[in-house]
C-alpha cells in the first residue's frame, strides 16, 4: 500500500508543490488553479491526506503552547513571540489552497460516479481537517469555503457553533453512505493511505471523531455533547476496538515522503521535552519512547527529564545537555547534528486518532453519566485507555504498566480527581498530537502544571492563534465581521467551545 500511495504522490509533487508555495493568498487558494481537474479522485485523496497529515501532526507550535515539548535555541516559540500572526499564517492559508480543495474534487467525483467508498472517507477526512482550523482559530470560512467555481472568492467565516452542528451532519452524513455503499462499487482500494480502503474502519473512525466533537462541547453545550456522544457510540458502524482501528498514515520513509516530526529535526537539534510533561511521567514507561536520556545527567540523575519553559536565551542554551530530546523514533537518525535515532523514524506512524483516545472519551462521558454509560463503567475504560497508549508506542513492560496504574497519582480516584485524572492522561498520551493536546488542555485546564513560564509575551496560555495576516488585505470585510462576532484577534480570546466550566474538572 505504501508504495502505491507514494506513486500517486509523486504523480502530484509537481502540482502539490506549485500549490503549496501559494500559501499567502485566500482567493487564490479558492480557486486552486494548479490543481489539474481531471486528476482522479484516489491521486487526489492520497496527496490531501498527505498534506493534511503533514500539517497538522508532529512538533508544531502547539507542542510549545501545551508544554509537551521546550525549545533550546529558540525561546521565542516558548515565549510566543513567534507564535504571533506572521509565524502562524501560513497553517490558516494552506488548507485552503490544498488539501481542502483535493478533497472537496475527491467528494464531488465520488458523488457523480456514486461510489461512496470514494466521497465517504474524503467527508471524513475533510471534517477532521476543518477541525484542526477551528480549534486553533475559532471562526473560519467554511459553508463557503473553496468556492471560487461558485464566485466566491472571498468566504464569510462561519461562527465555531455552527461549523461543529456541520461535523455532526457531515460524519453522520457520510457514515451512512458509507453503510450503504453500492456493491461492487471500487472505492479508493490503495490510493487510501489510512485504511487501504476499508469502510467498516472508516466507519469505526468517522463515529470515534463524532465523540471526540461532542465531548469538546461539553461545558457550552451539553445537551448536544450528550445527544451526539449517544449517537457516536450506538451508530451501527460502531467506534474503534482496538489499536488496529487507529487512524494512522505509515509514511514510507523514503527521504520525500517522510514523518513530519521526523523531517523537523533533520536539521535541528533544539527540541527538548518539556519539565510540564516530564514531571507527570514518574515511572510511566513511555518516557523511554517519548525521550532520550539526557546526555548531563546533573539535573536528572535518573536519565530522563525536560527544560522549563519560556526562559531567556542564556538559560535555554543551558539545557541544551540536561534535558531530553524527543524519542528515537521521532528523529531519522542522522542529522545535521549527530545520530539521534535510525532511519526507522521516517517511517514512524503519524496519529490522526487512537483506539486510546476513544477509551479516554468514553471513561469521561461514563464518569459524567453521558451518552448512555455510567460512572462505574470509567474506571475499565480509563485503565484500558491508558493501557491502549503503551501498545500504540510498543511498550511491552507488564510488570512496569501494572506498577505505574497502581501508583497513587495514576490508580483511579473517580469523581472530580477522576475527571482530572482521566484529562492528565488523555494529554500525555496525545504526544505528537499537540494541537489535539493543546485543545483538551483548554477545555479542561488538565494538567495544572501547564503555567505560562517566566518570559512570555502574555500572563496566559495562549487559548488561540491570530487571524492569516493574508485575510487582513484579501478578505477584510468577513475578518472583521468574525472578530467583532468573536472577540479581540489575540491570544486571549476564548473560541466558542472553550468556555469556563461549572463542574469538574475546573479551568482558570
């Protein structure tokens, strides 16, 4: 399968790359000229998932925002400043000139030829990259998003309420056209880099990404939380089962079509992991998995620990030897500053969501007694949660996965403390999934010990980036209708789901 992916990528580097590079402006992006309109729908499908994965996987600047990973040589990112409108505006535009259009050609072709093993996955697949947009933005366009065939080249921004009541349609949408797929109808076989084509795991992902959605609404809307977690879990289709059910891309390593978090740090050697996630970590065996030994042991006699964040220049540089860098299987061994991991890291898994993550959602909706569980169901599916993490990075210790659940932060309190625990968790084992990471640290504030360190721009975690500064001259008029709608464009604004809870676990 993945020497089948990676032709049709190639086939498409020339037009992906042309496209890419036009990443400063809206209406272009509309339009996607360079995209040639009789590209068939799996080339298509298999560029979209490739660029979309790329993005939004790996160490991103939401790693530094949620304090999974430190930066060494430059604590500006953990300071924020970089993290300002000109660091971040190229991930608002490229959606919008790349994948998002692929996609949306994947879906009509599908449609017209009515295969929905084609435009099924290509709903899903859209919906979760939308999400990424949203929950780092707020308000962006989508009802009218890549239209330009329809003339509109400059899309109003649909409010966050009404974007996640369109997932809902969307999954639900294309989870029963996905059950009732025409026989003998292709769909997209190996041109699908995540499922080689199945639809009983496109269903399982399409239900496991509406609980997801749900849970996020939960201390604003919790009677849609509610309905839609119901919906997810009780869909015929059923959510995932097991690891084998995760939703991954398996990249082929092959210099060009590489891990992204693994590409990252060919030519870099400033990522640390951060003391926030370290010192949750005591005993957890994934720390050898998410970590290297530390090369100064005087900080951490024990062999792996992380750098506080935000700090000065001098300070950062500091930690250069004394604190971890990430995990083998995060490098693609040698790099431009020694050998770090093997080759092997091109080739590690990006997540895009895991059987673990689905038991979390299902251990929090049980212990709030939502979507038709009950509290004395959370504690299975907390520990399985968390069991189901240390299979997803090959941790095979039993006797050292039964101590650390048994240890007396870890081993289930319930209640509130449970809420919390299950939240702590959650966030640790969204390693490499910052921006999910950082999503769930705002909706539960879990865990406490993400604090702004000592030289940020702001007294606060950021709780979303600002606006494309590309809008500002291309599509002001609908910019400013959502910031009047949605609050200041800066850090502080909080998106429509993030909203300050009235029961556990509690925010700021």
């Amino acid at each position: 399968m993945n020497k089948t992916w990676l032709r049709g990528l190639t086939g498409l580097a020339l037009v992906a790359g042309a496209v890419a590079c036009n990443t400063d402006n809206i209406t272009t992006a509309n339009r996607n000229p360079n995209s040639p309109t009789s590209a068939p729908a799996g080339a298509l499908f298999t560029s979209a998932t490739a660029a979309s994965v790329r993005r939004w996987i790996g160490f991103g600047g939401a790693a530094i925002i949620t304090q999974q990973l430190a930066n060494t040589t430059y604590p500006t990112a953990d300071s924020y400043i970089s993290l300002q409108a000109d660091g971040t505006s190229g991930n608002f535009n490229a959606p919008y000139t790349n994948d998002l259009p692929d996609l949306r050609q994947v879906i009509s072709k599908g449609k017209v030829a009515g295969d929905a093993g084609v435009y099924g996955p290509a709903m899903v697949l859209q919906t979760w990259d939308f999400s990424y947009l949203t929950d780092q933005w707020g308000d962006v366009p989508y009802s009218e998003a890549i239209r330009a065939d329809s003339g509109i080249v400059t899309p109003k921004y649909d409010a966050q309420k009404d974007i996640y009541a369109g997932f809902f349609t969307t999954l639900k949408d294309a989870a029963d056209a996905m059950a009732n797929q025409a026989p003998g109808a292709p769909g997209l076989g190996a041109s699908d880099p995540i499922y080689g084509g199945v639809l009983s795991k496109w269903r399982r992902f399409d239900n496991s990404l509406r609980a997801r959605y749900a849970l996020r609404l939960i201390n604003v809307d919790p009677a849609t939380a509610n309905a839609q977690l119901a919906a997810a879990f009780s869909d015929a289709g059923g959510v995932f089962q097991s690891n084998a059910d995760n939703a991954k891309l398996v990249w082929p390593g092959d210099g060009v079509n590489d891990n992204p978090f693994a590409d990252n740090l060919k030519q870099r050697d400033d990522a640390r992991l951060a003391r926030t996630m370290t010192s949750l970590m005591t005993n957890d065996p994934r720390i050898k998995v998410y970590g290297q030994p530390v090369v100064d042991s005087s900080a951490y006699p024990g062999g792996y620990g992380g750098m506080p964040a935000a700090l000065t220049q001098d300070s950062a540089n500091a930690w250069y030897r004394k604190a971890s860098r990430p995990g083998t299987i995060f490098y693609p061994g040698v790099t431009s500053y020694g050998t770090f991991g093997t080759s092997a890291g091109l080739s590690t898994p990006s997540y895009l969501m895991t059987y673990a993550e689905l038991l979390f959602i299902k251990a929090e909706a049980a212990e709030r007694g939502l979507g038709g569980l009950s509290a004395g169901e959370a504690a299975t599916d907390y520990y399985a949660a968390i069991r189901a993490s240390m299979e997803q990075w090959g941790v095979t210790d039993a006797t050292a996965i039964t101590a650390f659940l048994a240890s007396p932060d870890v081993a289930y309190k319930g209640g509130t403390d449970g809420l919390k625990q299950i939240a702590t968790q959650k966030w640790i084992a969204l390693f490499s999934d910052d921006a999910q990471a950082w999503a769930e640290w705002r909706r539960t504030c879990q865990p406490s010990n993400v604090i702004p360190g000592p030289n940020t721009i702001v007294p606060y975690i950021p709780r979303r980036y600002y606006y494309s500064t590309t809008e500002a001259s291309v599509n002001a008029n609908n910019l400013n209708a959502a910031i009047a709608r949605q609050g200041a464009d800066n850090f502080g604004t909080r998106v429509y789901w993030d909203t300050k809870p009235t029961n556990a676990p509690t925010c700021q």
